[in-house]
C-alpha cells in the first residue's frame, strides 16, 4: 500500500456531494487496484491510500482509513478481490477455497458493522452462483463488487429520499458521528436527508457532535457538510443535552452500524446518551440505514458484539499523553441504543415508524 495525492475520477457523478472527495474507488481495469481516501487525515489532508492486496485493505480498515458500515462493507468486497486475484488460475474448487480463506480473514477486522459481514456473504453467493474456474469466477466477483458499490450510491440516495421529509424546515438537526458520504460509497445515510432536505430548499442548522475519541464528527461529518455548503456547527459531545434543552434542536438524525430483529441499534458510542438526551426533551430521534445493516439473525441489540479499541485511543490526543500511565480505560467503539427510544428507522424500503420487531420482518425480511 502506498500514498497519493490525486484525486479520482469521481465514479457517481451526481451523488457524492460536489467538492468533496471519493470514499473509495476501483482504479484501472482488471489490473487495477483500490483508492480510499484517508479519513485518519482529514481534515488537513486530502490523501489517498492504493491499496493492492487484501492485507492493505484489512489495514485500512481496522485503523479506520475507511470507516462507515456501508464503506467497510464495500471496501472488503474489493479487498476480496484483490486478496483472489493471485488465484486466478486455479480450478474452481481451490479458488472457492480459498475465498473463504480471504472472506473469514476480512471479516476478521471489524466485528460491529454486519455490512462488513454481509457484502462478503453477497460476494460468496455470487461467487457459487457463477459458473466455470478460478479466472470466470475472479472476473465475475471483480464486476459485482463493482455492482455493490453503485448499489450503495443507490441505496444511499434513496434513504435520503425517504428520510429528508423528516428534516425541518428552520431550526436544528443534531447527529453523532459520520453517517455520510464518507461513511459510505456516495451521499451516506443520515447525512444523505441532509442533503436531500437541503436540495429541495429546506434550510437548517446542523450539529455535528465532534465524536470523542476519533473526532468523526468534528473531522468528516463538519468537512462534507462544509464542502457541500450546508450550515454546520461543531459541539463537544457533551454539550448535546444543553443545546437541546436550549430549543435549538428540532430532530436528531444518525446512522447505526448493527440493527437487530426488534429494532435496536448499535452505532458510534455516545449514540446512546443523545437518545436519552432527545427522549428527555421530546425531540424526534431518527436512524438511517441499509437494509444491509439489519441483522435479523439477532432478536435484540443484546447479541450485538462491540468492538473494543485500544487504550491509546482514550489516554492520548494528538500524540500527547492526557491521562495517567498505566490507568484502565474502556473504550467501546459502539453503543446500542433500545428501540423504545428511536422515533423511527429509516432504510431504502420507506420508514419504519415506531421500530417494531413485525414491522420489520415485513419490510425487510427474506
Ligand atoms: O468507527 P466508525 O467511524 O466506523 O463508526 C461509524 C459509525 O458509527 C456510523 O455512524 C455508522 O457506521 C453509520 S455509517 C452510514
């Protein structure tokens, strides 16, 4: 994996939000390799990784230079094919082998987010699906993750569709972490009602919790709302309840890495306390997401496992040490926030409003 400073060719025309840089892109032809935008350098630095093997893409992922459900999922489809394509020449049966080697390698990663899980699943479906040897198998999984990306874009778009009439017109929209274009191939989840409410001529204040410890929200969900000229303002995360006691709050929109059977919600830590905060004040508390994030197999948020990151994460800022040597820390990377406090869910389908366990099953269910 190496380092680059030019920009690629934008493969969504029309839906990343404009001036604001690729998430991630397929380069060249069948030869080619992966370009993500490093989010661990925004907001300073507009920088590209190459990565070219499924082992760049695993680092990516798991140091969070893509980051976001739907941008890891789709990212590790590609990481699938690069980590195959050494194995173009074997028989079929080698080469479906060895994708479950890479698949359960990737998959490794990142435990919360199921579209990580879930595009590598779709990846193997396709891959038993076609027929012929290892070069038919590797050129077919090539185009379908190429498919699954301009899904995505889709998918994202349609969300916003869905969730911008939501959106108030005045007044302020609050959200945690990055559900947006940077989170996903194009236009994001959350932010995508953003956008599209800012499209039609809504126009609002956003604010964006900066997201301790990693800064999503000051670093990524600030810069594209920025870059796409909508009114953003940044707040430490625990000023959330304050503004919101304050009336500056209308509705609070996020994302969500995990959704289980009955509509509990794991996403970015922190996503928990503003539900409760916007329950206390009565104010409408909306998550956007795929249907690749659902994962049905889980009855409640309970079974949802949660990532744990280093302690450097929480002891250290900018290279600086800000709490004691050797203290315990804990650091989960999400939360899961109970249904009961989620005014409605919105995915590509339409809402579900109020989340409910039928509900569900009936709109997304197989
Ligand atoms: O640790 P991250 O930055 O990958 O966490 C991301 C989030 O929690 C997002 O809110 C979630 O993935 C939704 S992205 C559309």
């Amino acid at each position: 994996m190496h380092t680059s400073d030019a920009h690629p060719t934008l493969a969504s025309p029309g839906l990343h939000p404009a001036g604001l840089p690729e998430t991630l892109a397929w380069v060249g032809g069948s030869e080619g390799h992966l370009r993500l935008l490093d989010q661990t350098r925004l907001p300073s630095e507009v920088v590209f990784l190459e990565c070219k093997t499924a082992e760049d893409v695993w680092n990516a992922i798991r140091v969070l230079s893509v980051r976001g459900a739907p941008a890891i999922g789709v990212a590790a489809a590609f990481g699938l094919v690069l980590g195959l394509r050494p194995n173009r020449e074997q028989p079929r049966a080698a080469f479906l082998a060895h994708l479950d080697t890479v698949s359960a390698y990737l998959r490794g990663c990142r435990p919360t987010a199921v579209n990580l899980a879930w595009a590598l699943g779709e990846m193997r479906l396709h891959a038993f699906a076609t027929p012929g040897n290892g070069a038919a198998l590797w050129l077919s999984l090539w185009q379908f993750a190429q498919h699954l990306a301009a899904q995505d874009a889709a998918t994202c778009r349609r969300i916003g569709e869905f969730g911008a009439p939501l959106i108030p017109d005045g007044g302020g929209v609050l959200t945690h972490c990055n559900a947006g274009a940077l989170a996903t191939v194009a236009y994001g989840t959350a932010l995508a009602a953003l956008y599209v409410a800012h499209e039609q001529g809504k126009r609002f204040r956003v604010y964006a919790d900066e997201t301790r410890p990693l800064l999503q929200g000051a670093r990524l969900t600030a810069f594209e709302l920025a870059a796409a000229g909508l009114d953003v303002t940044v707040l430490c995360d625990h000023a959330a309840a304050s503004l919101m006691q304050s009336g500056q709050v209308q509705a609070v929109i996020v994302g969500a890495d995990r959704i289980a059977a009955n509509g509990d919600v794991a996403n970015k830590i922190g996503t928990y306390t503003v539900a409760l905060a916007a329950q206390r004040h009565g104010i409408p508390f909306y998550v956007a997401a795929p249907r690749s994030t659902f994962d049905l197999s889980l009855a409640t948020g309970a079974g949802i496992p949660i990532e744990q990151r280093a302690a450097e994460e929480v002891t250290h800022f900018a290279g600086l040490s800000t709490a004691p040597a050797g203290v315990g820390v804990y650091n989960p990377a999400f939360d899961v926030t109970p249904a009961e406090l989620i005014t409605a869910l919105v995915t590509e389908r339409g809402l579900i409003q109020p989340p409910a366990a039928d509900v569900i099953r009936t709109l997304l269910g197989p």
